[in-house]
C-alpha cells in the first residue's frame, strides 16, 4: 500500500475518534461553575469548569446541560460551547 493512503486512512480514522466528537466547553467568566450533564441514558456526572478554564464532554450521543438552573440540549452537533456572565453561550 502508498505511503500516502496509509495516512490518509489513519487521519480518517483519527477524525471518527472519541475525542473529535467531544464538546469543549469555555469558561470565559472570572468565576468557575458546576454544571450538570445528563445523558441520553439518564446517568448523570458534574463538571467542575475553572474559571477561564475549558473541559471536554463526550455529547456525540445527545445530553442535557444544566447551569445556574439554565438548560440546554447537545449533540454531534454542536462542538463548542461558551460560559459568559454565567449563562451558555454558541
């Protein structure tokens, strides 16, 4: 096999990852927060984000976020996500 097609196959495969389909949520608040991710499957965790701190969340399957009593629905979808003045942000 190329060279070339080897790599091309292991940069195709890196891009189906656990990793790639993560969100990343940014906390651009001088404060840190606690939020709640609730997933498909109804388990549950806390993610404790510093402030101007970031965290990665496995959401490719669909989850709820909840912060400061605020929710939002994730996915695949949505790769990124902002925490200003305490509220989610695209």
């Amino acid at each position: 096999m190329k060279p070339h097609v080897l790599i091309a196959a292991a940069f195709g495969l890196l891009a189906l990852s656990p990793d790639a389909m993560a969100l990343t949520l940014t906390n651009v608040d001088d404060a840190a927060y606690s939020i709640m991710v609730t997933m498909k499957d109804g388990a549950s965790k806390t993610i404790d984000l510093a402030a101007k701190g970031t965290a990665e969340v496995d959401c490719a399957a669909g989850c709820e976020l909840t912060l400061n009593g605020e929710k939002m629905m994730a996915d695949g979808a949505i790769a990124a996500l902002r925490v200003e003045q305490g509220k989610f942000a695209q």
